[in-house]
C-alpha cells in the first residue's frame, strides 16, 4: 500500500464516522427508495407549517402514532439545515474525483513526453537499446487504449462473434445478355 492508501483510507473511516453524528441518518434499502420519498418531501415548508397549526389547533385531527408539532418542526430544521452539509459533500466528491484525474492526467503527460522522446532517442545509435523499452510501451499504450497495431481486423461486435467478410466483388454476369456488336 502506498502512503496514499493510508490516507485515503483514514479519510474514508472520517466520513463513515460521520455517520454516526447525523442525527435522522438512513440509508435507503434500495435504488428506488428515493425517488418512493420525493412526492411527499416535496411538499412546501409552507404547507407542513398549516399542517402543524391546524393539529395543534384542531384535536380532531391529531392522530396516534402521529408526529406532534414540534416534531414536525424539528424534522422541517433538520433538513434546512443538513441539505448545504449534502451540497458541500457532493462538491468535495466532485473535486476529489477531478482532483484524481488531475493527478492522472499529469502522470499520463509526463510518461507520454518520455515515450516520446524515447522513441526519438531509440533510434540514435548510441542509445539504440531504448527500442525493447519502446516496444514494451507501445504495447502497453495500445492495450490501455485499445488501438490496433495496423494490419489487425476491425473490433468485434458485442455479441463476440466476428463479422463474416463481405463477398468479394465480382462483375455483373452477363450471361443471356445481347452481345455487342
């Protein structure tokens, strides 16, 4: 493991840590949970607010099992108040993840320039044995690319199976055709 690993990891028991400190935390049983919870959760603090009034005012409507005003109100502060803390923590994924294509992009570039310039400099006689290096990475580039050296067929399609070759071209028969004359 790399210092990197280390630190990528602490970071990672950081964040689940945090779990633990955010009061209301779920996490959804299935894909699908979230978009079950969006109808209601969009409903206006506006809304929930009357709501709220309208139980604590009206006896008839207060149900058992059912959340009081001040729950309501607690869960209403709850969710004003955490959704910066998810915009914030969806930015810093975000950054995070340019940040590692960043640091990929520049390893990329610098090993690009020295294939590059060991290309050039295999073919001088005095540092002729950079070619088996060259090679190497030539191979190398084209297996991360997934380029063809030239002479190669095309892909294959999806289904894994190649495409049979067209029949060759051949000229019109003119078998039963008038002849010139």
């Amino acid at each position: 493991m790399s210092i990197h690993s280390d630190a990528a990891q602490a970071r990672l028991e950081e964040i689940r840590a945090m779990r633990q400190q955010i009061p209301n935390f779920v996490i959804p049983v299935n894909p699908g949970e979230r978009r079950k919870l969006a109808r209601a959760a969009a409903v206006s603090p506006q809304f929930i607010e009357l709501t709220t009034v309208l139980v604590k005012n009206s006896p008839a409507l207060a149900r058992g099992g059912g959340l009081d005003p001040a729950q309501l109100r607690d869960l209403m502060s709850f969710a004003e108040a955490y959704e910066p803390l998810a915009d914030e923590l969806e930015a810093l994924a975000h950054f995070v993840r340019h940040s590692a294509v960043a640091a990929k992009n520049r390893a990329g570039n610098e090993a690009l320039t020295t294939y590059a310039l060991a290309q050039r400099l295999a073919k001088q006689p005095s540092t002729a044995e950079l070619a088996p290096h060259v090679d190497d990475m030539r191979r190398a580039l084209r297996a991360k690319t997934g380029r063809k050296a030239k002479g190669q067929s095309g892909p294959t399609p999806p289904n894994g199976q190649a495409t049979p070759a067209p029949p060759p071209m051949t000229a019109p028969s003119t078998a039963g055709a008038p002849k010139p004359s």
